[in-house]
C-alpha cells in the first residue's frame, strides 16, 4: 500500500518497477521537444519506456494505418502508462475510449497544452477520458475544478537539463533565436530588430520561405547543437504568441536558463508566478520595448549575466523535468490510492 507521503527518492523506486508507452507527437524526432524533454527523461525514470511517434507512423502509414500499429503495440505490451499529446495528435475520444478496452489497467496522461484555444471545446470532454490531465497553462486549473475534474494537474513546461547545460564557451553571438517563423509575430520582429541594425542570427525550419532573412539564417540544426549555440549566444529570444498571436507558455526560456544565458522572453503573466521580474526573468511588450531592452542588455554585461545566473539556479532547481515528472507522478500516485473515479455523464 501507498504511504500518505511519498519521497521523491521512493517515487523513484516506484517508478522503477513500470513500464510506459511515450506516444507524444514528434516522439522519435530527436529535434522535438517530445523527444528531448520527453522521451530522453522518461528513459531515465521507467524500468522500460516504449517508443510509438504518432507523427512519423501516419507519415509512413496513413491515418488508418498508424492507428492499427498503434492499437497492436498496445495490445501487445500493455504499459502501466501512457503519455500523449493530444493538441497535436490525431486522437479523438473514440481512440481513448478504445484504449481503455484494449488494455484496461493502462493508466492514460495526456499533456493539454493549448486550453486559450480548445478548453470550451475540446479538453473539458477530453478530461472526462483521460485518467491525468497535465495542464501547462495553468491559469485554467480553476476551470477543471470548475467543472468537477479533479485528474487536472499542473504541469508548467520546463527543461531536460542533462541536454541543456551550461558548457562554459565564449559569447560569438549577440542575439539569437532557434525555432519556427510566425509571420505575424516572430518574422515581424526579426524584420524589425534587423532594420534597427540589432546583429540577429536565427536557425529552424521555414525560414528559407523568406527570402530575405536568409543572410542570417543558419540553417536547421542538430538537437545537440541547440545547447551549444545557446551558450555562445550573449541574448536568446524567445517568443509566446502562438499562430493566433495569443501568449502562451513556451519551453525557449528554459532553454536559455538551463544554459546560463540571458534570456528575452515575450510577456507572458504567469511566468512571473514563478520567476522574480527583472532579477530572474526580462520580459518585453512590443517592438519598441524589444529594441530598448536588447540595446540595454547588450551594453550592461554584468547586470545581464547576474540575471542569467539567478534563472539557471531556479531552472536548475524547479524546472528540471526528472524533478517535475516525480512530482507529477507523487500526485498520480496519490490519486490512484485516494481520488475517486470521474464518472462519465449519462448519455
């Protein structure tokens, strides 16, 4: 039986002794998130992690097919766990009901990352299938309360910090940013930096479709490059607003912090319930404010790797995900000895 309170030494333990199926989307890709800050954690703390990306077998397969291996693996293994992403898969509520029939004792998690889009939608039902919910824009916790949920769990995004670490090297770059354009909000804002004659390197997939960034662009880059560039860079931008233009939380803060580089993250609220502004973390509102705070930060050295320095202490800390998974995982085990079961409304 279950202790009231678990170490995370004895989640460790425990942990130990099950096996998961990781089916997040982009899982086999080594330059996703799924797979860094999945995966490669996952590894680290299951007995056996079973590897299933979505993405490549419905690339390779089709819809249908991808579906069929899928239900094959699972009736094959059946894993204590599985981890899904559901904002990006093609997993509707007949799927997870069918994996409860396929393999019962098989405990579903599914990350919910996009709720400023799809909680009114689509999570709220979801959740009523789903035995954890892990929620990264945490604002919206009080609205699976709301609603009777209680498998919703927090789940703020934060950094495999065995793959982004500091590596001591030289500053070569001013400004940098890896990751995909948005035009209406990241391509603007590179355009803009550039105008202002700000030195801007950028690397990710998409940008040859603009022509003219292709004099700093540098390609699409190995995932182990990622923490080597990070460290070289003096600025690492990192940008919210998703395609809507709507601000959101994002992994690429936690990229510069786990590096010890100063970070420039757009505004985003909740950040600041867990870094101390302007000591911990820098954020900017707008263009002009963007170009004022790198001009600044790029002069002031000292007082830019003072910040760095408090937020590579806090990431290294709190936002390392082997310790965020414990803690998540002390929860679910909790809630599988204590919690009582959603029951799915009456048709």
């Amino acid at each position: 039986m279950i202790k009231k309170k678990l170490s995370l030494s004895e989640i460790s333990k425990l942990l130990k002794k099950k096996t998961l199926l990781c089916s997040l989307w982009g899982c086999e890709n080594k330059s996703h998130w799924a797979y860094q800050g999945g995966y490669l954690v996952y590894k680290d703390l299951f007995k056996k992690v079973i590897l299933f990306d979505p993405r490549k077998n419905r690339f390779e397969y089709g819809s249908k097919g991808m579906k069929q291996r899928f239900f094959s693996l699972l009736k094959e293994k059946k894993p204590d766990y599985i981890f899904l992403l559901l904002d990006a898969t093609e997993f509707g509520l007949d799927i997870l009901q069918r994996i409860k029939e396929t393999s019962p004792k098989t405990k579903i998690i599914a990350i919910l990352g996009d709720d400023d889009i799809h909680f009114f939608t689509r999570s709220r039902y979801y959740a009523l299938f789903i035995d954890y919910c892990l929620i990264s824009q945490t604002q919206y916790l009080p609205l699976y309360k709301k609603e009777g949920l209680t498998n919703a769990i927090s789940f703020l995004w934060g950094i495999n910090t065995n793959h982004f670490r500091y590596l001591n090297l030289d500053k070569k770059y001013d400004i940098s940013f890896i990751g995909t354009p948005i035009p209406i909000s990241r391509v603007d804002l590179i355009r803009f930096l550039i105008k202002n004659r700000i030195k801007v390197n950028i690397w990710g997939r998409g940008w040859r479709d603009y022509p003219d960034l292709n004099r700093i662009y540098g390609g699409s880059i190995d995932y182990k490059e990622m923490p080597k560039i990070i460290n070289q860079t003096k600025i690492y931008l990192g940008f919210t607003k998703n395609r809507f233009g709507i601000p959101h939380s994002t992994g690429k803060f936690f990229e510069g912090s786990a590096c010890k580089t100063f970070c420039l993250i757009e505004h985003f609220p909740e950040y600041f319930k867990y870094f101390k502004k302007n000591s911990e973390m820098v954020s900017f509102n707008n263009k002009q404010d963007l170009l004022k705070k790198i001009e600044y930060y790029l002069i002031h050295e000292k007082e830019r790797e003072r910040i760095a320095k408090n937020a590579y202490k806090k990431t290294i800390k709190k936002h390392n995900y082997h310790i965020i998974y414990k803690k998540i995982f002390k929860e679910i085990l909790m809630m599988e000895k204590d919690s009582p079961k959603i029951v799915l409304p009456k048709s």
